[in-house]
C-alpha cells in the first residue's frame, strides 16, 4: 500500500502466514528502512527516520486500541521466517 503525503516514496507492505489450525498471522512492514538517503528527484540527502518511526508508532496505537487484534510482536528484522 502506497502513502502519499511523504517527501520520498513510502509504503505498508502486508504478509500473511497462515496456521494449521487455519488461522492467519499477519506482519506489516514498513517501507523503506528509517535512514539517510540521497534523493536524485530533490537532489539532496532525506532523513526518512521521522517519518518511519512516526508510522510506526502510529500502527502501533491503532492496532492495541482494537481489542480484536492480538498483537503477538514488535520486531526489529522481519519475523516470518521459512518454516
């Protein structure tokens, strides 16, 4: 899912892992990673990590304030492994 509204391209990306019992797991990612990079279209270096780690903490209000989500985890790498 494409953000618009951000100086450099951002977006959500959704995975599913599904489970035996038939239920489904869920992981949002953000993109891109909250660094410095250079912008050829602004022709100079962004700090994305504002903008990222505000996303972020945003996801993180809006999923622990339904209480029909259960949240299993905030993890720093991508926690759906090959299994």
């Amino acid at each position: 899912m494409e953000l618009k509204g951000q100086p450099f391209s951002m977006g959500l990306c959704v995975y599913g892992c599904r489970r035996e019992d038939d239920s489904l797991d869920l992981c949002i990612q953000v993109f891109p990673e909250p660094e410095r990079r250079w912008s050829w279209m602004k022709f100079r270096s962004i700090d994305r990590a504002p903008a990222v780690e505000q996303l972020n903490k945003d996801l993180k209000a809006i999923l622990e304030s339904d209480s029909t989500i259960h949240v299993l985890g905030y993890f720093d790498d991508f926690p759906l492994g090959d299994e």
